[in-house]
C-alpha cells in the first residue's frame, strides 16, 4: 500500500490517501505536482483505495507539499512526513 501525504498551508496535519500500487500512486503523485506548479485545475479532488467512502477536494494553491511513501510492516507505527522526529534506539 503506498501513501500519499499532502501538506497544506495553515494546517498542522497532512491530508493522506492511499493507492495499492506504486503506478497508481505515482500518477496521484504526478497528478498533484501538477496541480500545484500549473494552479489548474484549481480543485484537486482525491479518493482513498483502503477506504473508497473516504473523499477530499484541495484548492491546489493551498498544497505546499506532497510525499509518496510506502507503507509496510516493518514501517507501522512511524509517523509519515518529512517532519518526523529521528527513532530513538
């Protein structure tokens, strides 16, 4: 399952959704930077594989950043982004 974390301006959390595979995340993934080098379209609207109810629509100018990571066993449990605190051992 691969994720992608969208980070928007003026907002602490990231907006997830989720694909199954690497090609169908990598073209979310493209889909977005897009969106926010172009501004068009203006309304990024996403759905979520794991959950299909689960919908959002983003005003491409408030995307300040995406990530695309994939999610394994060996990752559960770590918090996603560019801003997570290093492991403790």
């Amino acid at each position: 399952m691969f994720t992608i974390d969208l980070t928007l301006k003026n907002t602490p959390f990231p907006v997830s959704v989720q694909r199954k595979s690497a090609e169908e995340a990598e073209v979310v993934y493209k889909q977005i930077l897009e969106a926010m080098r172009s501004g068009n379209p203006d309304i990024v609207e996403l759905t979520c594989d794991r959950q299909g109810e689960k919908k959002v629509a983003i005003r491409a100018s408030e995307i300040s950043g995406v990530q695309m990571s994939q999610k394994d066993s060996a990752a559960a449990g770590k918090t996603p982004g560019f801003f997570s605190l290093a492991e403790s051992t």
